[in-house]
C-alpha cells in the first residue's frame, strides 16, 4: 500500500499548507529545511540546477529531517523542469508523490499531465517493477493503488492559462492550480514586478476562481503581508521563503553591518 500523502488530505480538507522553495541544489539544505516546521518542501529543477538523480538524495533527506515531537512531518513537493510524461515517470519511480508541472496553458497540457501519473489503461505512465516508490518490487499493490495517494498540482502562467482556469481546474486528477508571479507579471507586460497592481489584481481574482472550482490554489510569496493576503483570499498551498534569498538577505545584511564598524574599519580589515 502506498504512503498516505497528508499533503493531498489537507488540502481536500480545505486546510491551508504553509512551505518553502528550495532551490540550493543540496540535500543537506533540504533536511535543514524540513526540520522548520513547514507543511511542504518544494524541491525545484526548473530554475535550480537538479535533476531526477539528485532528487533520490533530497527525498532521502526531506525523510530523514529530525523534528519536534509537536511537528508533522514536512511533505516534499518536486517541480519538475517541464510538462513531459518521461521527466514525470521518473520522478514518481524514485518516490515523489507531488509534482508541480510549470507552464500548463489550457485542458489538453493539464489532462496531458493527468495521463502522465496514471498507469494504463487510464494514462501513459510507464510500469516499472523494482523502483523505489514500491519499496524496490516489495510493494506488491503499488501499482494498484498509487493513483490513489499522488498529487498533481499544475502551474497557470500566463494571460491565456489564468483566462483558462475553469477548463483546467474541470480536468479529473488535478488536485491543485498553483499561480506563477513571475512569469505572470512579465505575461502581462510588466516583467521584474510581480507586485504591479495589475498583477495583484490578476492574482487576487486566479484566487478566488480557482477555490470556487473546488480545486485548491496555491503561490509563492516571499513577503510575509502578501502571502497572508492571499491565505485569506482562499489560497490552500502557500510557499512563504524561498532559501536562496533567506541565505543571500542574511549574508548581504551581516557583510553590511560589518562593512563599516562604528570606528570606520571596513570588513576587509577586520580579523575574525
């Protein structure tokens, strides 16, 4: 029997998920992360250099990450680097129940992705006997049941994918619809600021439409106010740091501070 995957159960339940963006590459950063206390880890190979080999590791050590008797475990979301059933039967082989597919545009890329998780005759993913998402072959109903426990959120993008938000969300087997600030802002002609208040706007009604499907909405916002904004608007599935810019804020503020001490010995002088 496959893993029960807590991260789809709270979200059918309406409970709203709290994570990180990892995108360090490092399994060792991945543990540390996933003893925080965050509900989920998204653990990138779009914009981050990993691949399907690396992941075996980030699993290993998302599963490994010592916690506190209070804290549940944090559940690992893969983002694979695009919308293709090969990446995506990898990924599932070596054990990741959750994906996140960037860049779906319409019905037919998100349908095309639900095919992609589910063996046949109910999609196109390939069988594959002794992988580790069956415990090696010893998971005699794997193949069974996995359907069951896996995740798929996909990822709207664009004018033309958030003008498609019902189709895509009327697509069986989507859990979850996940909102793009990014490539959003630059879609709509202001690249580099996801904050325009055309986006926000954009943002805010992706929010409440895709919830009114039924499906649940999701987004990453590294500011605190925003996020909370968009967790009272109905988004179930919130990443709320990213760990490159939690390592490159906390570095750029400790060399500022020591640039220039009180008596005006710049860092390059000092002796630690």
């Amino acid at each position: 029997m496959p893993t029960p995957n807590p991260f789809k159960k709270a979200l059918t339940a309406g409970h709203p998920q709290i994570g990180i963006w990892s995108t360090l590459a490092s399994p060792l950063v991945a543990e540390l992360l996933a003893g925080s206390g965050f509900d989920w880890i998204l653990l990138d190979t779009e914009h981050a250099p990993n691949d399907v080999p690396l992941m075996v590791p980030h699993l290993q050590a998302v599963s490994a990450a010592a916690v506190t008797p209070q804290q549940k475990r944090t559940h690992p979301v893969i983002r694979p680097a695009w919308n293709d059933h090969v990446l995506i039967k990898r990924y599932l082989d070596i054990g990741a129940q959750t994906l996140l597919i960037p860049f779906v545009q319409n019905a037919d890329e998100a349908q095309a992705a639900v095919n992609a998780i589910r063996y046949a005759p109910n999609g196109v993913r390939g069988l594959g006997g002794s992988v580790r998402a069956s415990n090696f072959g010893r998971d005699a109903h794997y193949i069974r049941d996995a359907e069951k426990e896996l995740c798929l959120l996909v990822q709207v993008e664009t004018k033309e994918a958030l003008a498609q938000i019902e189709a895509i969300a009327a697509v069986d087997g989507v859990d979850g619809i996940f909102i793009g600030p990014s490539d959003l802002s630059a879609s709509m002609g202001h690249p580099g600021q996801p904050n325009h208040p055309e986006v926000r706007t954009a943002i805010d009604d992706a929010i409440r439409r895709i919830r009114a499907t039924g499906k649940a909405p999701g987004i990453l916002q590294v500011n605190e106010e925003r996020a909370r904004e968009c967790l009272a608007l109905g988004a179930l599935f919130v990443a709320v740091a990213l760990d490159m810019v939690l390592l490159r804020e906390a570095a750029d503020g400790c060399a500022a501070r020591f640039r220039e001490s009180g008596d005006g010995t710049s860092i390059a002088r000092s002796t630690y």
